[in-house]
C-alpha cells in the first residue's frame, strides 16, 4: 500500500503564489503525517486567505483507494473553506488504476503541470 507523503522535515512542502496555495506531495506519508499535512494545508488556506489550491501529487508513483479517499476529503475541506481546488501531476498509471479500482472521482479537477493547475484555480472554466 502506498501512503501520500512530503519533505523530511515536515509533513508537506505549501508555498504561496499570490492568493493561492501549493501543496507538493511525496510518497510514503503514514496516515499520522497525512493529518498533520492537512491540518498545515488547512491553516494556510486560512491565514493566506487563499482563493485557490493546487495539489501537485507528481511525485506519487502508487495510490491506492484509500489514499485518494483521504486526498479527496482534503480537497473537500478546502472548498469548504472557500478556495477552488485543483490535483495536478498525477501519472498516466495511477489515473488508470484509481478509475480501474472505482475510485470516487467526480468533482475532482485535474491538470497536468504545476502551471496549468495555477491557471485553473485563478480562472475557473
């Protein structure tokens, strides 16, 4: 089972673009680091008063149903709050396995670079 992870020292790398965030995932998060990286991306959104997140899972080589349960709930809660979400960098062979296995997918935005992503949550189609 793969796990959703980021930098050593923290939970997560989220940086600021203006009145956006972006969170970089990294493989291997456990289930305890996933709560504090969404705890981090929360507050964030809160103190930056962000209008839109990207989500840059292109480090994950392997997601399972489960993780991508947890990845969605997260963007859920973000548009809660108030900011447009977007999951960018997702390999070919995840996408296929997470919509083999039946995985939730409806609602989710996707876009293939970092950039796109950007672009996508500051001017919604």
């Amino acid at each position: 089972m793969s796990r959703l992870a980021a930098s050593t020292e923290r939970t997560a790398l989220v940086s600021h673009f203006g009145d956006c965030v972006v969170a970089t995932l990294r493989d291997d998060l456990d289930r305890g680091q996933f709560a504090s990286f969404r705890s981090e991306l929360l507050e964030a959104v809160r103190s930056q008063r962000a209008h839109g997140v990207v989500l840059d899972a292109s480090a994950l080589e392997v997601v399972d149903t489960a993780d991508f349960a947890r990845l969605r709930q997260t963007l859920e809660m973000v548009e809660l709050m108030g900011a447009r979400t977007v999951l960018v960098g997702l390999k070919p062979d995840v996408v296929a396995a997470l919509v083999e296995l039946g995985a939730d997918i409806d609602g989710i935005s996707g876009e293939l670079t970092l950039e796109a992503g950007l672009a996508r949550v500051r001017n919604p189609r």
